[in-house]
C-alpha cells in the first residue's frame, strides 16, 4: 500500500513547483512581452482597446503555460524510471478536487475574456455624432478611395491612397465590385471584410500621425499579393492643405487634373512612367508603349485592359478603370498623351 508523503516532504514539492513556475513564467514573460516586438506600432483609439484584452490573454496564457511546464519538468526528472527498472507505473484512478479545479479556472478566464471582448466591440463600433464618412472601393487588384462628405466636383473624385486627419472619428463605407477582399491596416489593428452586394462598414480613429500599409487579407485572384496600399494620417492643418491641393486640381481640369487622377487612382505602383516621376515595374512601361498610341487605344487600354496585352505580360493583372467619372477618365487620357508627345519632341 502506497503511503502518503509526510506533509514536509510534500511542502519541499510544493515550493519546488513554485520556484519551477515562477522561473519558467519570468523566461516566458521576458520572450513574449519584453525582448521582441511582436506586434507593430498601435495606432488607433479602437486598437488600444484591442491590444489591452491581447495583453490579458497572453498573461493569462504566460501563467497556464508556467504552471503546466513546471510540474511537466518537475514530472521528467523527479519520476524518471531508474535503469532496470521496467515495472508498469501504479494505476491511478482520477483526482476529482484536481479535475473540479481544473475546470473551473478556465471557464472563469474563457468567460472573462469573451465578456470583455465582447464590451470592446460594442465600443469599438460607436462612433460620434459628425465623423467623416470615406468610400472605400476594393477591386481587383486595387484600392481607391472617395470623400463624399466634400463637394462641388471634389466628392467625384476617385483617390489613390487614402488621406485622414489624425484623431477625427471616420466611417469606411466599403464596396466590392468582384470577389471579396479584406481591409487591414496593421497599426490600425482591425479588419472588415469587403463583400459584393453588401456595404461593409470600418470604424476607426487614428490616433498617431504616420503612413500605415493597407493590406487586403482575402485571397482574392492572381494580384492579391499585390493589392496594397497605404493610409497617410496627417495633422488636421496637413490634411486641409492636401484637401485643398485636390481642390485647386478639380478646378483646374484638363491635363492638369489628368496627371492628378493618374496619382489618384494609383497608376505610378505599377506602371513607369517619367512625365510622372513613376517608376512601377509590375505593368508595362508606358514611356515605351504610349508613343504612337490614339486617345481611343489608350482608353480602352484604361476601359477594358484585358482587350489588347502588352507582350511578356499577364492578363487579369490590370483592373479596369471605365467605373472613373468620364470628368476623371477624359483629362487622364489626355494627360497619358500629352505626356508621350512631349517626350517625343
Ligand atoms: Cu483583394 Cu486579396
């Protein structure tokens, strides 16, 4: 009959443990929350609250990991079979205190972690009153942005990078005209999906001034390693200044406007081009295959880009652009043109 261990033998155990579990949950502690950066910067009101209920589950899996690895450590060395030894173990029936305890804890903690998840959602998606509303459209295999919320011409124009004041609430109001895409801004830390049919919504408050990649994290064709994009969150003068810029481009229309809503709509990413100072390697280079190029060519290449392929290049890559206002679409062909004939005379 196995005799139970004299209560002192079993307090040495226990403070062994103790020390074990405290030394692997230090070495634990330093690796995932000190010593290396694993997430980027944070960057928004809504991803603090994100990253908080993050912190309280890595503790929390810091101490379930720390106590589990001691007394697996502890079991390896201290209960190792001594050579020659080849009897069976003792047969053990259960421990009904260790199993309710066992049990308990982690529902505690699970449902810890789900209430508080779920008070971070329901904040997350409260916005005030008066927040900027930005249309963003995601398309194979590229982003563009729009401001409804301006006007007089302004509010038509498709925007190639998305542009927000720092600390101003915004709503995206997201549209898919193909496949379904996702929307990530890393530092910004949430995600939404862009579905056909559907408006998704992203609610959002930067809180950091930066430039942030946007990211579509749904497999979404060929190019989707390539759909990317970037946010640039500006101080709230910087942001008036760039409206402004836009504005004066509007006004100004013609070729003019035409080399604007060519870096509107993203074109440089992809496409070389010296009138612009782009220098995209993924399309074909424009300096080389616009000279000689009528409008009607250059727009069905903008309108139907799989109609005529440039040689050692892929079809489905380019998305079409014939959703650009005609007021848009007009003065691009004319400044792709324009900008071929200058170079050649
Ligand atoms: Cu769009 Cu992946």
């Amino acid at each position: 009959m196995a005799q139970r261990p004299r209560r002192s033998v079993r307090n040495k155990l226990y403070i062994q443990l103790l020390l074990l579990s405290v030394v692997i949950g230090a070495v634990t502690f330093v690796i995932s929350l000190i010593a290396i950066p694993w997430l980027p910067k944070v960057a928004s009101e809504q991803g603090e609250r994100i990253d908080d209920i993050y912190l309280f589950t890595v503790a929390i899996c810091i101490v379930v990991f720390a106590v589990v690895a001691a007394v697996s450590v502890y079991a390896v060395f201290k209960f190792r079979a001594k050579p020659g030894d080849i009897e069976d173990g003792k047969p053990i029936h259960g421990h009904t205190g260790i199993e309710i305890v066992w049990t308990i804890i982690p529902t505690i903690l699970v449902t810890a972690i789900g209430i508080w998840s779920a008070i971070v959602v329901v904040q997350n998606d409260d916005l005030p009153e008066g927040h900027r509303i930005v249309n963003v459209e995601a398309r194979q295999f590229a982003w563009s942005f729009n401001y409804p919320d301006e006007a007089d011409g302004l509010n038509d124009m498709r925007m190639g990078e998305l542009v927000v004041p720092v600390g101003e609430p915004l709503e995206l109001h997201m549209r898919s005209p193909d496949v379904i895409h996702a929307f990530w801004v890393p530092e910004w830390r949430q995600k939404q999906d862009v579905v056909p049919g559907i408006t998704t919504f992203y609610r959002i408050t930067p809180t950091e001034v930066g430039v942030y990649p946007i990211i579509c994290t749904e497999l979404c064709g060929l190019g989707h390693s390539v759909m990317r994009n970037q946010v640039r969150v500006l101080s709230q003068p910087d942001f008036d200044a760039w409206l402004a810029e836009k504005r004066a481009a509007v006004d100004a229309g013609g070729a003019d406007l035409g080399g604007n809503v060519f870096a509107n709509l993203g074109c440089a990413a992809c496409h070389a081009l010296d009138a612009a100072g782009a220098t995209g390697a993924v399309g074909p280079d424009l300096d080389s295959v616009l000279p000689g190029q009528s409008a009607d060519q250059v727009r069905q290449s903008l309108v139907d880009p799989n109609a005529v392929i440039t040689e050692g290049f892929s079809e489905g890559i380019m998305p079409s652009f014939g959703s650009v206002p005609e007021d848009q679409l007009e003065p691009l062909i004319e400044y792709l043109v324009g900008s071929v004939e200058a170079l050649e005379n």
